[in-house]
C-alpha cells in the first residue's frame, strides 16, 4: 500500500471542499493541502503568470513527497495544465519537461517515447513529419552531421547522441537508429523503463546492458532483444565509446 499524500492546491481555501469529498471517498488517505492565499485571485491574471504560480505549487507539493496531485483551481485547469498533466502521465518533472522544451537538455529515447505515449503520437513525431516515398535509404553520417536538430542543447553533450534512420517515413511502426554512446560515471547509470521492446547490435566497442537485476556486456558483432518494460540501462562498458544500430518498437 502506497502511504504517501494526495496533494490538493487551489488558488485559496475553496479547494478545501475538494479535499473533504476526496476524505469521504478515501477515509484511510493523507491530505496535503496548499491554497494559494497571498495570490488569489488568479482569474485577473495572465496564462504566463497562471502556469508559473502552478509550477512553483507542484514543485512544493513534491518535496512533501505526494504519490498525486489534484488541481482544485478552475483557472489552472483550464490555463496551465499542460505540462503539469504531461508530468503527471509521464513520470519526468516538469522542471525536466521545461528543459527539453527549451532545449536545454538533451533529449533521450526512453523520455521522448514516454512523452510520445502520454500524447497518442509516435515518437517519430519528434524526428520529423514529412512522407517519403518508400523505400526510405539512409546513409550513417560522421559524428559532426549526426541530426544537428536533436542535440541542439546548451549543455554538455549526453551520454549518447543518434541519427534516425527511418527518419522521412511517416507511417513506419518501428524506430532504428545508428547510435554512438559515451561511457558514463557510475553514479549516472541510472535504469529507465517504458513500453515496447528494443534490438541491439553493437558495432564497435563494447556495450553494458543492464536488464532488470542482470548484467551483460556485449562486444562488436553482438545483439540483444528485449523488453523494454523492464528496467534497464544500456552504456558504453569501458573507456572508450560504443557504436550500435538500434531499433525500438512502441505500441
């Protein structure tokens, strides 16, 4: 049983009838409880303004450790849920969210299906758009022309970058790409996990693959088929980077 909070927020004392129907629903359930009072009202204030006031709450109420948050307030329903409902969907933060929006991070495959999942589109949504004809022929280019867009960030590279290469089909069901990864410190091998399953071929190099409570390490010429519902990591194992092809399928 999951004993954390639900976390409740309005713009003032209103939302406390929200929360006194929520404890007569869920008797045994905690309540954490922020009514904005010092700024209410929010009804004579912009969207920018609105979803800025929300962001700081949600930011609050995580570090109260809720397992839920509820938005009690008309006006953030219907002016900035956005990207606190995508969080909510998709497990990333919305501080997280507002970086890859503003192209401050870098992007990697698990969180871009996660959000594509939450949206009902396919992850190639964030690659392209454009249909071309079949059959699509790509060509894996040097690391200095590997998709300039999707590592258009101001911080340090990530620990990999990629190319798609079936990027121009818009109706393809699969996602492969040629992938070029660094190895990673230790404290940043951190397991993800999303839906669909995943095929690997190591290249050059060689890889570590972290598959739920096992370890494999694969050399050039090697491949790996999994679930990807399961939570893994995948790092060059070493000190040299790893080259592979990859290929995700996403229900």
């Amino acid at each position: 049983m999951d004993n954390r909070p639900i976390g409740i927020f309005d713009s003032g004392v209103g939302g406390l009838t929200v929360a006194k129907e929520i404890l007569k629903a869920l008797p045994n359930e905690n309540i954490v409880y922020f009514g904005d009072t010092a700024r209410v009202p929010y009804g004579d204030k912009s969207k920018e303004v609105v979803t800025k006031y929300s962001k700081q709450i949600v930011r609050f109420l995580l570090t109260k450790n809720v397992k839920a948050i509820i938005t009690a307030c008309n006006t953030v329903s219907s002016n900035s849920l956005d990207d606190l409902s995508l969080s909510q969907n998709t497990g990333l933060t919305v501080n997280f969210l507002e970086r890859m929006e503003n192209d401050e991070i870098y992007p990697t495959i698990g969180p871009l299906q996660k959000v594509a999942r939450s949206l009902g589109v396919r992850l190639g949504t964030f690659l392209d758009d454009q249909f071309t004809r079949d059959p699509i022929i790509s060509r894996i280019d040097q690391l200095g022309s590997v998709d300039p867009a999707m590592h258009t960030g101001r911080t340090p590279r990530s620990s990999y970058i990629y190319q798609a290469l079936g990027k121009g089909k818009s109706d393809r069901n699969i996602e492969p790409f040629f992938i070029e990864i660094y190895p990673d410190k230790d404290e940043e091998r951190k397991t993800i996990s999303h839906q669909g399953e995943e095929f690997i071929l190591v290249l050059k190099g060689e890889l570590m693959v972290v598959y739920g409570r096992e370890t494999y390490y694969l050399k050039a010429g090697e491949t790996i088929y999994y679930n990807s519902i399961v939570p893994h990591y995948v790092g060059a194992h070493g000190d040299d980077p790893a080259q592979l092809l990859a290929v995700t399928y996403t229900p």
